[in-house]
C-alpha cells in the first residue's frame, strides 16, 4: 500500500502544532496559538476528575478520578497518574509523534471511560494498547479494576514509556509495558490480542497506514480494536478506507454510551468552543471478521 502523500497545508499545520508543542514543553502561554492551531481549543472532556497529590517523588502526581452511576449505585475509579516535565530536542519534536505525550486527550477520556462502563468485555482477555503516550490511561484502569488475562501498553515514545513505567509502579497494577513503533512489531508483539485499545491516534496521514499494519499483524482472528477518535476533516474517513484495504471490517459508532453522549450534549450547548468535528471521539470498532462487530451494532 501507498502511504496518501500529506499536503501543502497538513505540512503548515504539522510545523505550527511541532512549535506550539515546544512552547507548551517550556510552560509558554500558547493558548491563542493553540485556538489558531484548532485541535486543542477544549482541555479535556470532562469525565475524569484530576486533583493534585503531594508525593514524594520526581514529577507532579494527580489522582485521576471516573466516576458514573449503574443499576443505582455510584462506582468510582481512581489511579496516580505523573505528569512529567521534560525538554524535547528538536529532533525528538520532529521525529515520533508525540501530540500525545502532553496531556491526556478527551479521546483518552472517552475510551477509559467506555472500558469501565463495559467490564465484560475484557474478562479473561488479552489486551494490547497503541499509542498509549504519557498516561496508558485505558490500559492502566482496565489492569486494576477489570479482570483481562494480560495487558500490554505501548508507545514509540521512550520517555512516554518511561513514566507509564512509573505510573504502573505506583498503582501496583500487574501490567507489561514496552516501546512498540507501528508497522515494526518485534517478535515478542507476534501474538495475538483479543481487544486493541487506541485513543486518538488517526492524526497524522504519515502514520496511518503502520497503525493498521500493526492493528493486522496484532489482533487475533476473533478480536476486536475499540478506536476512539474525532471526525477531524477526513482523517477518520481515511483511516476507515486504509482499514478495509487491509482486509478489516470497521463500524464507525456517534452514539455507544449513555455518559458520553450526555458530556457530548451539554459541551455542544455550553461551551463556544466545542466543535463536534475535532472534539467528539467517535467510536470505531474493528475487527477480522464480521461476526466480531455483531455485538456493537445497534
């Protein structure tokens, strides 16, 4: 397959949003940047609450915090999530993508959440999470509160991978976690998984067609990947047609949870700056065949 080659205006916006990440590295003030940019006029989605913890260890500790109500009672989940301060070089801005590594995405909300609310869909299995970046939110939460059989989270990220490393540690939570650059799985990622988890990660036209490959390479016959992500232009749409190219059957999903779709309601209503296109994570399932996705259509 051809990579589709990116365009006069994705390199304009890929350069402004490289410079607007290293200003926010050095703790500038970029939010009229940011709302030039486009991809970041809303902070995030409002279904983790985050309070500052005092630790006594490098970085700045928060309790991450979801909280919902079923069948009439409140359940809340919780883990110590490190905030790292660091100084990219320039290479390292230009290199892996790390538009993930600053702070977590309403998209990373979304599918933490989705997990919790549906427990009974990782009983027992094995989960691989792509493109986790600093936090691994999704596979963290589903490690310590649900019952999977394995979990592995990834990043091509060094430094990503080195604070999950230390999040996981101070959640004591029983998971594996390694670097994993798309489209070069290792011998030790050659085994199937039951459910891939990935928050935004459709981005970049450059990427797209390795996170498939890897998707492919990775899920079992009989597996399923849970993709949140927003519309923004045609980069899902793109991704959906790379994804059946490659033998993959996808359902994309706008409305798949209750507390989402509410969120979802009121930020439209609310909040000025809430555009539906590039803030509200839609749900993509994927899988090898169509039986997989039965469960999820409505």
């Amino acid at each position: 397959m051809t990579s589709i080659p990116p365009t006069r205006e994705t390199h304009g916006k890929a350069r402004k949003l490289w410079l607007l990440l290293a200003k926010a590295l050095h703790k500038q003030k970029c939010q009229q940047d940011l709302n030039m940019v486009s991809v970041r006029r809303v902070d995030h989605f409002g279904l983790v609450d985050m309070k500052p913890l005092i630790e006594q260890q490098e970085g700045a500790w928060y309790l991450y915090s979801i909280k919902f109500k079923r069948s009439g009672q409140e359940e809340c989940f919780h883990a110590k999530i490190c905030h790292v301060e660091i100084n990219l070089t320039a290479n390292q801005l230009m290199g892996f993508n790390n538009t993930g590594n600053i702070c977590v995405w309403p998209s990373e909300e979304v599918l933490s959440y989705y997990c919790l609310h549906n427990s009974y869909l990782f009983n027992n299995k094995t989960i691989l999470e792509l493109g986790g970046g600093m936090t691994c939110l999704a596979g963290i939460l589903i490690a310590k509160y649900l019952s999977p059989h394995y979990v592995l989270v990834t990043d091509g990220n060094v430094t990503s991978v080195d604070n999950v490393v230390r999040i996981i540690q101070a959640n004591q939570v029983t998971v594996d976690c390694s670097v994993l650059k798309w489209g070069s799985c290792s011998n030790h990622h050659v085994d199937y998984f039951d459910i891939i988890l990935a928050a935004d990660c459709l981005f970049f036209d450059e990427t797209r067609n390795d996170f498939v490959s890897t998707i492919v390479h990775c899920l079992s016959e009989s597996g399923i990947g849970l993709i949140t992500a927003p519309r923004r232009g045609k980069t899902l749409d793109l991704f959906v047609q790379c994804a059946k190219s490659a033998g993959l059957y996808t359902l994309v999903l706008q409305c798949y949870n209750e507390g989402v779709w509410a969120q979802h309601c009121s930020l439209k209503m609310d909040n000025p700056q809430y555009d539906e296109g590039i803030h509200y994570p839609l749900l993509i399932v994927v899988s090898k065949s169509t039986s997989s996705l039965l469960p999820f259509q409505i």
